[in-house]
C-alpha cells in the first residue's frame, strides 16, 4: 500500500499551530486527530459523534498505526475531539487545503459562488448570529474545489471576500475564465478582472438594474444574433419531471471589440442571452425563462454555453457537501470553518477518484458515481487508504 501523499499530507499537518497549552504533555497529537478525522469523514462518518466512534473503533486500525509510527493509537473522549476541532486554526487547515490541491487544478476556468453553512446559525441559542458562509472557489476543469473564504456575518460580506480572491495570486493568472452569480456583477470587480487580463461571464439581474435595462435593449437592437447555439438534446433531470432545453445567443460588434459602451462598466464585448425551455413530461406545459449576461471576450456560442453550463459544477459540488457529507445537518456553533475545511477535503478526494475512473468500475463490479465511491470507502479501509495516492497532475 503506498503511503507518499499520506505521510505528505500529515507532515503539512504537523505545521499548523496547537492552541492547547502544555504541548509537552499531549497524548493526542493535533495532527493525528485530524487526519484520522478527514479519514472518518471519507469513511461516511459526518458527526462528531459518528467521527469519535469511528476513532474508537479504529484504534488498532493498521494504516494509522504505520502512518503515525506508532504501536498504539490514543484516542480523546468525544468532548477532547470536539474542542480540539472547534478550535484548529481555520487559517492554517486552509493554507494546507490549498497547497494539497494546487497539484490537481489547471486554474482555466474559475466559478465562485457562496454555501450558507445551516448549522452555524445560533439564533435563539446564544446570541443574535446569523448564519455563517463559506464563498467556494471552484476549479470547473478538474471539478474540484481549491480553496475558501470564510464569511462570519451576512451575505453582503461576498463582494469584498470576492475582491480579496481577485488579489490573491494563487488564484487568479492572467487569462483565467471566471464566472460567478449576479451579486457579484458589480463594477470593481469586473474592472478588476479586466484589468488583470482575466476573462469574466457575468450575469445580469435585478442588482444592476440600469445595466439590464440596456444589456437588453442594445440585444434587442440587432436584427439576428452574431450567431446562436441550441444543445442538440432534450434531456430529463434528475428527480424531476421536467425536460430542460437552452438556447444561447450572442451579440457582438464586428467592427470592434466592444458590442455596448457604460461609463462604469468597462469592455462589454459580448452580450449573451440565454432562453431556458422547461417542459413537463406529464403536463406538456412549458415554462420559458430568459437570462442575460456580458462577458468582456469573444468566442463562440457554444463555447459561451458550454462555459455558463460549467458553472453549475460548483453548485454540484454543494449538492455533494450536503448528501454525502450531511452539510446541511452538521451544527457547529462556535466555529464551523475547520469541519467544513475537512468536508470539504472529502468531497474532493471522491471528485478526483470519480475524475480518474469515471469509465471503469469500481472493484470491477459496481458504477463509479460519488455515492458508489463513499460507500465503497464506508467498507474498505484500503480503498479509503488509496484515495489520497492519486498522481497529481503536477
């Protein structure tokens, strides 16, 4: 059993700071506790009381025991665990988050978008929180997140966590793609990206009105579209008896770059509008819905669509946070960020193994699909052992 990203990965552990006094005498290495935690949590183990079970019943477990170098593994009480997580330095775990994923990201094409964490708010409680929120930062090519911003106070806190991951040069190389929900189609931030030579999709909605009100009028001006692209297939959703089926078109100017002038808003080149059919399969009722965005670059219709269509992934990666890992349910009052750091660490690790074997089957029998994955991890320890071993792709 190969053990290289492991004993990397516990090693960068090591680094983060224990805010627990008398160091000298810990029998819980801060380290240990949370790989075996991140270890519980791929294993389907989402509470603290299902993790402390997991610990304690794992205790003589062999890839710990050859891991930690260690003949025996002390396990703390349900109480040391929690506090030992409630207290890591979210800073620190993220600084590890990033670096473990940066080897897995091409960084082409970027959505951001913000998960309200449901079992933050304490109102009612202890005092008059709200809810906090993670903004997620999502790498639409490898489909993986690579790394966060916290949010301790309410929604309107995205724009300047969004304007500090502009600045931020792990993410952001010129020629990057981003895409992002209308909150964030704000002036600062689009002439931000265009000024750092990046690239945007921003919708348009009710936030800037005056910007819709002429995003459409302007679309409306052109007789026909620069050129228009339908998916070719009606496809059912999941869960659902709906039918879905989108058409974008695009205009730009083809005498210059930009397709509409703004005093604010700087090098509109394509505007996009995207008419959505949802149709119902018992009724035949359809419901039309029609969305507008800009972009500050020309390509195709298709490529625009197949970029619009790739920002949804990061809100696939949030359906997974909450049906593989229980987001959603976890309550964690005082501070959230490390636990959801760590979910967020498993819900990769299934992404990249899901990535690599998407085509195969998993022990040659069962359909890999992220559900599959989990529950393979949920039975065998050497599977959950070789998740962490796959080959970066740098």
């Amino acid at each position: 059993m190969k053990y290289l990203q492991k004993k990397k990965l516990l090693k960068q552990l090591e680094t983060i700071k224990d805010f627990r006094r008398h160091r000298e005498k810990i029998i819980y290495p801060l380290s240990e506790i949370l790989f075996m935690t991140l270890f519980s949590l791929i294993k389907g183990d989402t509470t603290f009381s299902e993790i402390h079970l997991s610990l304690s019943f794992n205790k003589d477990n062999k890839i710990y025991k050859k891991l930690f170098g260690k003949s025996k593994i002390r396990i703390p009480s349900r109480s040391t665990l929690h506090r030992i997580l409630m207290n890591t330095s979210n800073d620190g775990l993220e600084v590890i988050f990033r670096d473990y994923f940066s080897k897995y990201v091409v960084k082409n094409n970027i959505a951001v978008d913000g998960k309200w964490l449901r079992g933050s708010d304490v109102k009612g409680q202890y005092s008059e929180q709200s809810h906090k929120l993670v903004l997620n930062i999502l790498d639409k090519d490898a489909k993986i997140v690579m790394g966060h911003k916290f949010i301790e106070n309410d929604k309107s806190h995205e724009i300047p966590a969004f304007t500090e991951i502009l600045k931020d040069k792990s993410f952001c190389n010129e020629g990057q793609i981003f895409t992002f929900d209308a909150l964030m189609t704000q002036v600062d931030i689009l002439n931000t990206i265009n000024t750092q030579k990046n690239k945007y999709i921003a919708k348009v909605k009710g936030n800037q009105k005056l910007l819709k009100d002429k995003v459409i009028l302007i679309s409306n001006n052109f007789v026909n579209p620069i050129e228009t692209y339908t998916d070719s297939k009606l496809y059912k959703t999941e869960n659902s008896n709906k039918s879905v089926k989108r058409t974008v078109d695009i205009f730009q100017n083809k005498d210059t770059n930009i397709v509409m002038y703004h005093d604010k808003f700087e090098n509109i080149q394509t505007i996009i509008r995207v008419t959505k059919e949802s149709t119902n399969l018992i009724s035949g009722e359809i419901k039309t819905t029609i969305e507008h965005l800009i972009a500050n670059f020309k390509t195709t219709a298709e490529d625009f669509y197949n970029k619009i269509l790739q920002h949804w992934r990061v809100e696939t990666y949030h359906y997974h946070l909450d049906m593989l890992t229980k987001e959603d349910d976890h309550i964690s009052y005082v501070n959230p960020f490390s636990i959801s750091i760590l979910r967020g660490f498993a819900i990769n690790l299934y992404q990249l193994y899901f990535n690599k074997n998407k085509d195969n089957k998993i022990l040659d029998a069962i359909p890999t699909t992220m559900a599959n994955i989990k529950h393979i991890c949920q039975r065998d320890d050497n599977f959950t052992s070789d998740i962490f071993e796959l080959k970066p792709l740098k």
